[in-house]
C-alpha cells in the first residue's frame, strides 16, 4: 500500500477532488470565539477547488455575527496548495500529505504574515471528517484555532 493512501481520502494527490461537497463545521478560536457553519467546496474551469464558508460566529463576549471566508485549492502531487481568493490569488501554504497514527493522512506547513507566524496542520481521517488547526503567534495576534469538518 502507498504510505499516502488512505480509505477514505485516496492518494495524497487526490484530496482536494474529495473535498468538493458541503460540509458543517464547527471552530474554536481559544480564548476568542466559536463558530458554527457550513463550507461548500466547488470545482472551477481552471482545475482549482473554490472553498466558501459562512457561519455564525461567537465571541468571547457573547456577541455573534455573521462571518465568511474564501480559499482557493489546488492540487498538487503529494497534496494541495491553499491561495487567499485575491486578485490575483495569493499563497497562504502548501501542504504535503503523509501517513500518520490511526490511519489518517497529515499534513503541516508555516506561514509568515507581517510578524505573525502561522503554523498549520491538516488531519484527513479514515471516517471521512477532517480537522484544520492554525497556531497564530507574534506581536499582534496569539491564538490556535481549531475546525473540525463533517460531511453534510
């Protein structure tokens, strides 16, 4: 068996074709908010996955309001990139895809924006959910931020 392939997921290079869907979600911004909500990833004519996501969003002080985001993902061989959906699209990582502990496909890449440090970790597991966390460190922002995915 190839160490990238996993039930569920396929080839480390086969992911992102996988996401394409809906999914709920649920966020914890540690010591800032939560969020509920739902992503829909969609494929465009260009080959890359458009990712949307809104939801209602918690704050610490009970405050919710509305949020959304945008990414774009590419594919590539040993697993995708992630662009901020900008004109004209900007990286923010690339994750490489490996075989990790219960059976799930893992992934990390770091991200420097200004002075902030953004490290990322992505875990595709066998049943299907995937997780997503950011540790965001540096003189303006000091957080970890953790999604869990689940098949609408």
């Amino acid at each position: 068996m190839n160490e990238t392939v996993i039930d569920g997921w396929g080839d480390a290079s086969e992911v992102v074709m996988r996401l394409a869907g809906s999914w709920s979600f649920s966020r914890i911004v540690t010591g800032h908010a939560t969020m509920e909500g739902v992503a829909v990833v969609m494929p465009s004519d260009d080959g890359a996955f458009a990712y949307r996501e809104q939801g209602h969003l918690t704050l610490a002080n009970g405050t919710t309001i509305e949020a959304e985001r945008e990414y774009i993902f590419r594919r590539g061989e040993r697993g995708f990139s992630v662009f901020f959906k900008e004109t004209p699209p900007r990286l923010f990582h690339e994750i490489s895809l490996f075989a990790s502990g219960g059976g799930a496909l893992s992934g990390s890449a770091g991200h420097l924006c200004d002075l902030d440090h953004y490290q990322s970790a992505y875990t595709f597991f066998p049943n299907g959910r995937f997780v997503v966390r950011h540790a965001v460190s540096g003189p303006r922002k000091d957080y970890t931020m953790v999604t869990t995915y689940r098949r609408q």
